[in-house]
C-alpha cells in the first residue's frame, strides 16, 4: 500500500479494507512501519518500533489489523520496555501485560512500538533528556504537547490513524488541540487502570487516545471500557456503544461557554476568535449557547495547590520505587530539574496536607457536577495560546520547586485540568484553525459524569458540519510515496 493511500484511512477505514480481504494486517504493519521510517526523524514521536506480534481475525471488531502505538507509560506490554520518559526508569522491562494491554489485544490492534513523553508525564510539552524533544509535524520548531505529545505528533503526521494517550490535567486533551486531533478523556472509572494501580495521581489520570477522526475514538473507547477484577470503582457503562452515538443526532443542547479560564489569564486573540467562531457554529446546528462563569468550588491558588499536593507525592513514590529497583541514585544524572524540585516538595507534603487536597478534590467535583445539572456542555478553547517553541515551558521554569513548576503547567493549559479533578469527560476537538499560522486550534467541550455520549454525539455533528480530514501538517507520511 502507497503512504498516500494509507493516510486516507482513518483506523474503522482499515480495519474495513482488512475485513474485505484488501489487504493484510501484515502489509498494514510494514506500511505503518515505512511511515515511521519516513517522518519520525524530522518529529522525534515514536522512541521503538518492533515487529508485529499479533494476528486478528480480519473483521473480528472494528479495529482489528490496524496499527497502533501505545505511550511509554501506564501501559505495561510483556517482554517491552516502560520508561515513563526517564532516565530512571531507563531499561525497565514489563514482564507481563497490563489490564489495557490485554484489551489492546483483545481490540485488534496491532502495537508497533512505543511514543515519546516527558518525565513521568508531568508536563503539557514533551520535551525529556531521555529521548529528546518532540516536534509538532505542522511547525517542527514547536510543542506538539503533552504529556501524550509523542501520540499525538505520531497520529498527526500519519504514521497510525490512534495512538493511547493517558489525561491527568490535559494529556489528551492538549496533543489533540496542539496537533490538530480529535481527542477525548474519558469520565473516572470508565477504563481500568488494573493491576497494578487502583488510581494514578488520585483519581486524577485515565487511559485514552488521540485519532484523526471520531469515530475511532469511539470505536476504542468500546472496546477498552468496563471494569477489572479489583477496580475501586467503575463508571455506570452507558445505554448503547458509544460507536453508535457518533451517527445520533445531539438534539438540541444546553451548552455554556466560557472565554475567561479559571485563575484570570489572558487568552490569545486568535484562540478567542476561533471559540467564539466555534459557539456561533453550535448555534447554527441547532444548540442554545450563553456566556456563563462556572463555580470551580475552591479559588485558583488552592486548586493548583492541592494538585501539586497530590501529583508531587504520587511522584516520590514512584521515583522510590525505581531508584530502589534498579539501584540508581536520585539527582541530576537520572532526573530532569522540574522532577527533582516536584520530589522534594512531594516529600515535604504531610499526611494531613494530602488528606485536605483530596477534600479540595471533593469540592471541584461538587461544583463542576452542580453546574451540569443546569447545563448539558461547557465550551471552552482547549488552550489559552497557539502551541508555544520548543523550550518555552524551562525558560518559564527556572529555579521553580514543585509548585511553581505545576503553576507553570497550570498557567499554559488553564481550562483542561478541573475536569480530571471533577471526573468528568471532556474532548477537544480540532474544529478551527490560526488563520496567520495555518496551525490548528482546539475547542474543548466537557460534560456531566458519565455523558461521553453526548459528546460524541455533538462530536460527530461537529465533524460532519466542519471536517478537518483533509487538514495535513507540514510533517505528512502521505509525501513520502518512495518510502
């Protein structure tokens, strides 16, 4: 198969053409493969590829035989490494798969290798020592995002159609937006995150992906969700497959929009224009769109306190943990600066310091539910700013500790985080596009817990009334038909 036909396909598009005898998994893996080979030295997404270890049946699910990439973390798949993007953790090899590997598998996909992400994913760029920075294939001199930023460079150029992803404060979310995707985070409890975690960062992290198109997303998210043995807790599974909500008409919503992120920074011009762009397309299909401030149930300074609170003492349990297995000492030879600042904070954290930041968590999840109780969706930009240069996010970031550092996370992706506080499921989508730049601009849409019906019900809406298919980066597999 030619790369220029290949990167017409969305995942369901291959997977279909598989069923229909049109080609093999095999030939779909070694064309994903020359996609790699072909752009990933310009965008420094994929850190290995290896080859195909499964077969599916063609036709045994809408995804079966299409490649994937799973990130290099959260996910554990037997005999390959996981590295959490660090130094630390650096040859550290699963020695069996993960509850979601295994739905991997069972899915269809067929995992080729592993993406980029910062350093324990605690970041919204994807900029690591370990691997070097990734690029945004529409502009190579900036972020592609983070912390799924390899996925999300990695979908964008073409070289898969998905990519997992995993969201604590924005990871699906801000690659999607920076690299012109669709991506949403699913409610708390929706996918597991078995065995070897209950919760990751509290509640806070779930399990995704990012996709060029809708329907992909949903096609995965049916056959990822539902509980494990052991799980805390799981989310009420919904009426009908997802996959069957993307063609269902939305009816007409209530949708709040909210230009002003919490904590009062300045939203760019362009990203302004192109929400309030975005509200005018809602109320064109039909939906009732009015300016709202939504309630976050804390002020800002204790939001982003209790998440630094939270994310930084999760984080010296897991540098502990890889310090001790692999006899490795923690300074500035296995650790970035923003780490080592985040774990010596995390250290400082008392018992009933934590104990409060999850009452704060409460409080977010109280207000945010309060608010959906008058409204269907909130619509707000994904991001305050177009994907900034590489290096911005260490420039802001010297000599921060732990909770400057989250300050800085917070300040450059104020609008994503309340929802992963609150458990509720947000997406955004890849509807606009910097009219100066050409780079794209998402829009986020979030709902009450467990509606991630309604949003790809407006989501597919969205996609059929503005389509962004035909929307190349500047890094394309598709303009590389000798590879």
């Amino acid at each position: 198969m030619k790369l220029s036909e290949y990167v017409t396909y969305d995942g369901i598009g291959l997977a279909d053409l598989v069923a229909r005898g049109e080609v093999t998994p095999a030939e779909l893996a070694s064309t994903a493969q020359r996609a790699s080979d072909a752009v990933n030295p310009q965008i420094n997404a994929v850190v290995e590829t290896w080859p195909a270890q499964d077969t599916p049946a063609p036709g045994s699910t809408p995804l079966a035989g299409v490649p994937f990439l799973i990130k290099d973390l959260a996910v554990a798949m037997a005999g390959k490494r996981v590295e959490l993007g660090s130094r630390l953790a650096a040859g550290n090899v699963a020695g069996t798969d993960s509850s979601l590997m295994a739905r991997f598998r069972r899915a269809g996909l067929v995992t080729l290798g592993r993406t980029t992400t910062p350093e324990f994913a605690y970041s919204t760029t994807t900029e690591g020592v370990l691997y070097g920075a990734t690029r945004n294939p529409w502009d190579p001199t900036r972020t592609p995002g983070g912390s799924s930023g390899g996925s999300g460079a990695a979908v964008a150029a073409g070289i898969v159609p998905i990519a997992h992803a995993t969201d604590a404060a924005g990871s699906i979310r801000v690659p999607a937006a920076s690299n012109g995707l669709f991506g949403l985070k699913p409610t708390r409890g929706r996918v597991s995150l078995g065995p070897d975690a209950d919760e990751v960062f509290n509640g806070l992290a779930v399990h995704g992906a990012v996709s060029r198109s809708v329907r992909d997303s949903a096609a995965l998210l049916d056959l990822i969700r539902g509980p494990e043995t052991g799980d805390p807790y799981f989310a009420q599974q919904p009426e009908r497959p997802y996959a069957q909500e993307v063609t269902r008409s939305p009816g007409s919503l209530r949708i709040g929009l909210l230009t002003q992120p919490w904590g009062g920074r300045a939203v760019d011009g362009a990203i302004l224009d192109a929400t309030l762009r975005s509200a005018r397309l809602a109320e064109s299909l039909g939906h009732r769109v009015e300016e709202v401030q939504v309630d976050l149930g804390v002020g800002w300074e204790e939001f982003v306190l209790a998440n630094a609170r939270l994310w930084s003492a999760n984080l010296v349990t897991w540098i502990d943990g890889f310090a001790e297995a692999f006899d490795r000492p923690i300074d500035s030879t296995t650790v970035e600066p923003e780490m080592l600042a985040s774990y010596s904070y995390g250290q400082r954290v008392s018992g009933p310091e934590f104990v409060h930041a999850l009452a704060v968590r409460n409080s977010v999840a109280r207000a945010i539910g309060r608010y959906f109780a008058g409204y269907d969706l909130l619509l707000t930009p994904t991001l305050p700013e177009l994907p900034v240069p590489l290096g911005t996010y260490a420039k802001g970031a010297e000599g921060a500790d732990g909770l400057g550092w989250l300050k800085q996370l917070f300040h450059r992706s104020p609008f994503t985080a309340a929802f992963n506080v609150a458990g509720t499921p947000a997406m955004s989508v890849p509807l606009e596009t910097d009219p100066a730049t050409g780079l794209p601009i998402g829009i986020q849409f979030a709902a009450g817990y467990g509606r991630e019906d309604v949003l790809f019900r407006l989501a597919g809406q969205l996609e059929q009334a503005t389509p962004w298919a035909h929307r190349n980066p500047t890094v394309w597999a598709g303009n590389h038909n000798h590879a």
